[in-house]
C-alpha cells in the first residue's frame, strides 16, 4: 500500500476531512490533495506532523517494514489499538483473548 492508500485509509477510518486534516497541519486543502492522489508527497516535517497526528510510525506511512516486521493485519491491529480510550483498549484485549480460548479449545478436542 503506498503513501496515498494509507493517508486515505487513516482519514476514512478516523472519520476526518482533508480540509480539516490540512487545518490541523497548517498546509493548503490543494497541497494535501495532492498526497491523496499520489501527484505529490509531504516533506519531512508534514510527514512528522501526520504521522504524530495519527499517532502511526513515519515507517508505516512509507509502507517501510518494522524491525518486527509485522504483516499489513498486525499493523493495522496495532493502529486501530492505539485509536481506542483505555476502556475500549481493555474490551479489545479481552475479545482477542477470548479468540485464543476458544482457538484453544478446538485445537485440544483435535
């Protein structure tokens, strides 16, 4: 997934304009347009200030692997984690691991 793809992606996930998007980042709606439709990129700094916005590596907007090098699923896990109140963050933990008894259990009767 390339630049364009992924800034789309977190700005329809968060529910947020490119109008405001460029408000918060301080950059003209035509400047950021242009990262949408992949004609231009950001320089270091706006990327910095993307990446701090949505709280997601300058790594992970270049589509550049991690040291851990997780697959595209695991990033995203990890992002929309990283988006959720500590509440919503301690319902999502549980859920997972309630995947993993029930995992369990199926691989135990096999």
């Amino acid at each position: 997934m390339d630049f364009s793809r992924r800034l789309r992606f977190l700005l329809e996930e968060r529910g947020i304009t490119q109008k405001h998007l460029a408000n918060v980042l301080r950059i003209p709606v035509s400047t950021l347009g242009g990262y949408f439709q992949g004609t231009s990129e950001p320089d270091f700094q706006t990327l910095i200030l993307i990446a701090e916005y949505f709280d997601v590596t300058t790594d992970y907007l270049l589509g550049i692997p991690g040291v851990n090098t997780y697959d595209s699923d695991e990033n995203d896990l990890l992002r929309i984690y990283r988006c959720l109140s500590p509440e919503q963050r301690a319902l999502y933990l549980e859920q997972g691991k309630a995947f993993i008894k029930i995992n369990t259990k199926r691989k135990n009767r096999s």
